[in-house]
C-alpha cells in the first residue's frame, strides 16, 4: 500500500467519526496553546524587569549601611551606630576624581515617608519623599517631564523647592501640567512645585510615581532633620568600569570609617548589572517552570489520543480483520493507524498555535506575553511526537490482530 493510500485510510478512519476527532484535537490544542503562551508569558514578564533595570543604568551602584542607614537605632548604643553611617562628606569624598577615578557622578540621599502634600482643599499621603542633589534624576533615569529640575544652587541655599510624580501631581492637581510653578504644603511648610516627573512603570507594590523629591538640604532643615543619610547613589563612568568603581567605593569608605580588617563590611553596595544578570536568570527559571506545567497539559491530550485510537481499534476490529484477511501487512496496519493518532496530535498543534497567536497580542495578568518563535516549532514538534508515542500502543494492538480473531469480534 502506497504512502498516498494510507493517507486516505487515515484521513476516512478519520472523518468517520468528526465529533471524536474534534474533541481529540481540542484537547492537544490546549496543551500546545499552553505551552507557547506561559512561554511567552515568562519571557515578556523576563523582558519588563530587564527593561526597567535597564532603565536604570547597568552603571549604578547603591552604597547603603547593613544596619539601614546608621542614625540612632534601637538596641544600638549612639556612637556605635553613628561610626558607620553615611554623611556628605562621604558622599563628597566619593566624588573625589583623585580618591575614585571610576565614578562618574554621586548623589547624597535622604528619605522621608508618609508625608502629607496639600493643596488648598485636596490632601494626599506622599509615598516617599526623596532629598537628594540633581546628579540622582540623570543616574537613576529619572527625567522631569513637565517644567525643569532644581538646581545645585538650589541645593546650596535650601530653596524650598519640589518636584513631583505624576500620581503625587494628578492627586493634588487632576492635571499635572498645571501644577508647575503652583506652591503647595508639605507636611506644615510651603513648597513651589518646580517641575513634574516623567511616568515609570510598576515594578511591584509601590507606585514609584507617587514620590516627591526636593534638595537635600531642605529636607534635613524641614523633613528629616540632620541625620545620617539612607544611601549614596553612585554612577560608574561606564558600563565595563562598575565592578573597578565598586572597589573605589569599597575601599574608600572602609578606610574613612575605619572598618577593622576581621570584621565584615557594614557597607552593603547594590550592583545594578549584578541586579540584571539574576534577574535574567530568575525570569529564565521562571520562564521554563512555566513550560514545564504547561508541558502536562500536553501529556493529558496525549493520554487521549491513546483513549480515542483505542476506542476507534476496537470500533474497527472487524475492518482490520478483513483487510488483513485480503492480504494487509501487519506495517500497513500499523502505519495508518499511527498517521491517525500523528494527524490528530498535528491538526491540534496548528490549532493551538494559532489560539496562542491571538491571545498573546493581548495582556495577561498584567504581563504583556513576548512570543518566543522557537517555542511554536518545539510546540509542534512535541505535538507530532505526542502523536507517535501515545498512538503506538494502539496501533501496534490493531497491527497485532490475528484475522480469524478480527473477524470473530462483535
């Protein structure tokens, strides 16, 4: 029997019975489906948080203390917890070309939250209110989208000067464009609003939009008194220099601190491409565990190819018995029945992908999927194999008729 004609039997002992087939298909194609859209999900959900590291510069660094922040801290006596904290000077030392020749730009920090904005009659509790000096906007990809930035001389003579994110601005205004140049409160003093952030994206709980930033100085004199500062954002002068400008940084402030050689740094530095690197990889893991779960779904319409090419064995027995009695090879036999299960686990694979295609143009659970173009051939040809291993059971069992038993079956 020619290859043509056993495509025909396949595709007549498939169409015999379309509602069967039908169901068989649909069960494969949501396996399939599956599997490309958590593909695509893990790796758009990959792709978000390496886009808004990115965002950030692969060339920061973030220099804070393991005890957060130094200051008086409970449980810790006074000066103890003052030895390691950072202050300006640290921050100007680190800006130092001659002490760090690696590091680009630096930028004191102070926070201060749960502070209450106000304007006129409308309120609002400011997530977190950032001191800083105008190096942080640039090194921390943080752009003003409406008015200008403050200045170092603002800084200098602690003007009472702020900017906004769009929640904090849309909150206190409705529009954000109109809140340049308009004074407001914070807390119990007055501010005028210098400019408007541009938008950022989420990256979890917090909304980082729903901040407020204003030069250090007038945050120690105002908000937070003259404490120690959170932390010290640090720009490296390139990408390929973080890791030299990290050790200046390292070096510098354990020398100014006097940190004992024995004991462990209290120096805690954040590397923004360390941050990156595991993040691709944790977004990697995510992206194959999610392939994995969904790969079940695949087994499932799998075990029911083997459930309905049983049924149609058994169906077809007196069939088989005739063709084998009129001169069938046990490898015809065996052949159309796993061109069956094959077309089947095939025509639910096309399905599947195609689903996949439409659903991924869309967001899921906040994500937007990025399909992977290698996943819908793996996906298909997991499929065709599905196809060959559960349908070979059944086809073997139809292959392994004897004629006379074949024919003896009601």
């Amino acid at each position: 029997m020619s290859p043509r004609d056993l495509m025909g039997a396949a595709l007549r002992g498939l169409t015999a019975n379309k509602l069967r087939s039908l169901l068989t298909v649909l069960g494969v194609s949501i396996g399939v489906g599956a599997v490309i859209v958590l593909v695509a999900v893990g790796n758009g959900s990959g792709k978000a948080v390496q886009a808004r590291l990115e965002a950030m510069g692969t060339n920061l660094l973030t220099v804070s203390t393991t005890g957060g922040g130094g200051g008086f801290q409970r449980g810790q006596a006074g000066p103890a917890s003052q030895q390691y904290s950072l202050t300006l000077d640290d921050a100007a030392a680190l800006a130092d070309a001659r002490l760090a020749p690696d590091v680009s730009s630096v930028a004191p920090v102070m926070t201060s939250s749960g502070s209450t904005a106000t304007n006129g009659d409308t309120s609002y509790t400011v997530n977190q209110v950032i001191g800083t000096t105008p190096a942080y906007l640039p090194a921390t990809n943080t752009p003003v989208g409406i008015g200008t930035s403050f200045t170092q001389e603002d800084v200098d003579t602690s003007q009472r000067v702020i900017l906004l994110g769009q929640t904090t601005a849309t909150e206190l205004f409705t529009r954000p464009a109109s809140a340049v140049g308009q004074t407001i409160k914070l807390g119990a003093v007055d501010f005028v609003v210098r400019g408007v952030l541009a938008s950022k994206d989420s990256t979890g709980f917090n909304d980082p939009n729903a901040i407020a930033i204003v030069p250090i100085s007038t945050l120690r004199a105002t908000q937070a008194g003259y404490g120690a500062l959170s932390q010290i954002v640090v720009q490296a002068k390139a990408t390929d220099r973080v890791d030299t400008a990290q050790a200046e940084v390292t070096q510098l402030l354990t020398a100014r601190h006097q940190v004992p050689a024995d004991q462990t740094s209290p120096f805690r530095i954040t590397n923004s491409a360390q941050i990156l690197q595991t993040s691709q990889d944790t977004a990697a893991t995510f992206t194959a565990l999610l392939a994995t779960v969904a790969a079940i779904s695949l087994v499932v319409g799998g075990i029911g190819v083997t459930n309905i090419m049983l049924v149609t064995v058994t169906e077809r027995t007196r069939e088989i018995g005739i063709r084998k009695a009129l001169g069938a090879r046990r490898r015809t036999i065996l052949g159309q029945f796993l061109i069956e299960a094959t077309l089947l686990s095939l025509l639910g694979g096309a399905v599947g992908v195609g689903v996949a295609l439409i659903v991924t143009r869309f967001q899921l659970a906040g994500v937007q999927p990025a399909l992977v173009p290698s996943s819908i051939g793996l996906a298909l040809g997991v499929s065709a194999a599905v196809g060959l291993f559960f349908g070979s059971m059944p086809a073997h069992r139809a292959a392994g008729l004897r004629p006379i038993d074949a024919l003896r079956h009601e």
